[in-house]
C-alpha cells in the first residue's frame, strides 16, 4: 500500500467528518431543547477533534487535507438543511439514522481497505466515538 492511497481514503473519512460537524450545527441551530442542543454541541466538538486527528496523520503522510465536505458533501449539506426535522425527537433520529449509516458502517468498510497500521488505529477511534454517539443518541431517543 502507498501513501496516496492511504491518504485519499483518510481524506475520504475526512470530508465525511466535515459532513458530520455540518449536520451538528443544523440541529444545534435548529433545536430549542436545551438539553439536545448542548448534546449536539459536545459531539460536535468531539466530531472536530476526530478532524483535527485525521488531517494532521494526512499531513504527516505527506498530504494535504480536505478542507471541506468536497462537492458531493456540499449538495448532501444543502438537502439535509432543506429536510432536517422540525422537532428534536425527529433531529435526534435524523442524526442517529446519519451518524450509523455514514460514521460506522461506510467506514468501516474504509478500515478494510488499504490502511497503514497508525491510519487503522485512527479511524477505529473515529468509529468508536460514532458508536458512542449512537448509542448516546439511542437513549436519548427511548426517554421520548
């Protein structure tokens, strides 16, 4: 495996990462559950430290790291505005729905590929925080 490859593929995780941090702050602007609210932030928060990990391996690689969600991510941000939810359970599950099906499972067919053992160990942290997210989010969705 080279390095190109494994950055790209970091870069990948990466803009989803920028995806994520978007979809954070919709519900964070769009919520006025103070308690959902000052969840979003704090994963949030966490979501921007898994960013910050990713693009200084990239750099440390030799890359150069994406700086947003890239174009594709950016029509994704767009029509998640123009749908989120209109109530915090249904923000709650939006995020849920988004952080299992993008956070966990697309990457862990990333970590299948074609990673170096420091760049596995970074993003299996990454998708450990995302399950934590999840089930976070799964206990917060069972009190409604």
């Amino acid at each position: 495996m080279n390095n190109e490859t494994i950055i790209e593929e970091l870069n990948t995780i990466l803009r989803g990462t920028y995806m994520g941090i978007r979809s954070m702050e919709h519900y964070i602007q769009s919520t006025d559950d103070l308690s959902v609210k000052s969840t979003f932030q704090s994963m949030q928060q966490e979501i921007k430290q898994n960013a910050q990990v990713l693009a200084a391996r990239i750099q440390n690689l030799g890359g150069v790291p994406a700086d947003d969600e890239g174009l594709t991510g950016s029509f994704h941000s767009f029509m998640h505005k123009v749908m989120l939810p209109n109530s915090s359970e249904g923000m709650i599950k939006d995020a849920f729905k988004g952080i299992d099906n993008y956070g966990i499972e697309y990457s862990e067919e990333i970590v299948k590929g074609d990673l170096d053992l420091e760049s596995k160990r970074i993003v299996e942290n990454i998708i450990d925080t995302n399950r934590r997210h999840v089930s976070l989010l799964k206990e917060i969705v069972d009190k409604y």
